[in-house]
C-alpha cells in the first residue's frame, strides 16, 4: 500500500495506471474508518484493479469551525484498516494541497443543497460538490464509492456527475448499522453514553415509517408526524429536520406513490447526527 500527499503525483500514478489498462475505484472519506467505509472499501477492492481511498477532512464543508476541530481523526489506525481491507492507495493529501494561496472555484448545485443538510450546514454541499470534482479530477477513478448513509450526499454527486458529464460510476451502497440499528458514523465515539443509547430512536423512528408504508400508509404528513414524534419521545433529542420526500429531487411528498425516502437530522448533547431511510410501498 502506497501513501500519496500531493494531486500532482496522485494524478500522475492514476495516469499511469489507466494507461496500463487497470480500472481504478475510490473512496472518498474523511478517515475516522468504521464498517461504513471499510464495506466501501471491500465493494471497491473487489470491482476494480485499483483500489483508491482518499483520506481528507475537508474544511470548506464544515460549516462550524468547532466541528472542525474535533472531528476525529487517527491517520495511523486508518492505514491499518485500509490495509486490511485491500486498499492499493491512500490519499492524504494537506489542506494547502487541495487549496493553495489563490484558490477560488466551487462547484455548486442549485437545487438538491436547497433543503435538508443544505439549510441546516450553509456551504456544505458547495464543499462536498467541489472536493469532491476535485478528487474525481485528481484520482481518474471508472468508479467511485458513496454510503446511503449520506443520502442527499449521494444525490448531490450523482447529479454533479452527470450534469459535469464526469466520465465514471458512482456506486451508492447501504448504511451499515450498530446491533440496535444506530448508522456507523464517525461523529458517534463523541456521543456521551445516554446520549449513544438515546440515539438509536432515530432509526427506530425510520424503520417504523417502513413498517408503515409497507402496510398501507401513504399520507406523507402523517408519516412525518410520525417519525417526528417517534425521535421526540428520547428527551436528549433535539430535532432539527423530518423530511419524507422524492428520493431523487429530495422535494417534500404529501401522498407517497411510489417510492419516498425519509431524512432525518437530530443533535445529542453537541453532537449532530443525521440518517435516512426509504420507503416502499
Ligand atoms: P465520511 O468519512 O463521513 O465523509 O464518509 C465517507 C463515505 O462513507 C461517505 O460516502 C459516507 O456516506 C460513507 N459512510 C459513512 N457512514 C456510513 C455507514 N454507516 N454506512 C455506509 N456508508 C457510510
């Protein structure tokens, strides 16, 4: 396994290995690895010759700086675990790297950062859009990684992709969760213990809006009522968003008729978490 800091070597190993005819796969992530990367990693490890993961807390999609600065982060663990699970190459390149004196282009979306994590963290998606044009530009991947997880996430660099006509496949594989359902996320190791075992009301509320749907329901307000209610039974909730709507646009729904997703984002003590779940009839 190889550790590569700058785009310009990065650029040129890909190069390289593109002209020797290998597909090359990548995962973009922020390190802090748990099972929602390491399964990335595997489904990469086994689709491509390359196996790319790009480690880098990006700054310009926190939209608080002191979120910034405890993001957790543990570059030695996360070699480990990469390793293990096959990658080829770690990306790790610094922040001056990504942005040197005199950097100023993004990559921005109009409408999907319109609602949901794009009111609640201003900016974020202008980050994400741009790291993200960014590490594609810079590793030449056929195929890039995401988590549902992330859903909007997942949209966002789906419809960058396409609308870029980015020539690669971006795979969306699904959230992997705790034994009582909480998703794996970096952010969970600060949740204080009562925090953590409160947390899980959150996709216990989701997996109830599946329960739901499959049995009938198909009235998207009572649904958001619902689950909204559902997350407010854990006193240390501290709700900021319920959204049941179209899976691709993310625009609220009132009647679901086909499929839906619904979108949730709630704070522990300082801690925010978010997680998601579709709804099929
Ligand atoms: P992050 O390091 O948080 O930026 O995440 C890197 C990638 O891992 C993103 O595509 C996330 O959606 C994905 N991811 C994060 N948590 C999970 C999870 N619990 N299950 C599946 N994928 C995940």
């Amino acid at each position: 396994m190889q550790t590569i800091e700058t785009p310009r070597d990065m650029q040129k190993l890909a190069e390289d290995h593109r002209r020797a005819g290998q597909s090359i796969g990548l995962v973009p992530t922020m390190g802090a690895l748990h099972e929602g990367h390491l399964s990335l990693i595997r489904r990469c490890r086994a689709e491509n010759d390359v196996a790319i993961m790009s480690l880098f807390v990006n700054p310009t999609q926190f939209n608080r700086q002191d979120d910034l600065d405890r993001y957790p982060r543990d570059l030695a663990g996360d070699s480990g675990l990469a390793r293990e699970a096959g990658v080829d190459i770690i990306f790790a390149p610094t922040v001056e790297g990504m942005y040197p004196q005199g950097y100023q282009t993004s990559v921005t979306l109009e409408q999907l950062p319109t609602r949901w994590e794009g009111t609640s963290r201003p900016g974020h998606f202008q980050g994400v859009a741009t790291v993200c044009t960014k590490l594609f530009t810079i590793c030449r991947p056929h195929r890039a990684y995401f988590g549902q997880k992330d859903y909007q996430q997942s949209r966002v660099v789906r419809r960058l992709a396409a609308d870029l006509n980015l020539d690669l496949e971006i795979v969306v594989l699904p959230t992997v969760r705790e034994a009582d359902g909480l998703a794996l996320s970096s952010r969970n190791v600060l949740l204080k213990p009562e925090e953590r075992r409160q947390a899980r009301v959150l996709s216990q509320a989701l997996f109830q809006a599946q329960a739901d749907v499959r049995a009938g329901q198909r009235d998207a307000t009572r649904l958001h009522a619902a689950i909204e209610d559902r997350i407010q039974t854990a006193p240390l909730a501290v709700l900021d968003y319920v959204g049941v709507c179209d899976p691709e646009t993310l625009v609220p729904l009132e009647k679901i008729e086909d499929r839906a997703v619904a979108v949730v984002a709630a704070s522990f003590g300082t801690t925010r978490l978010i997680d998601n779940a579709l709804l099929e009839p």
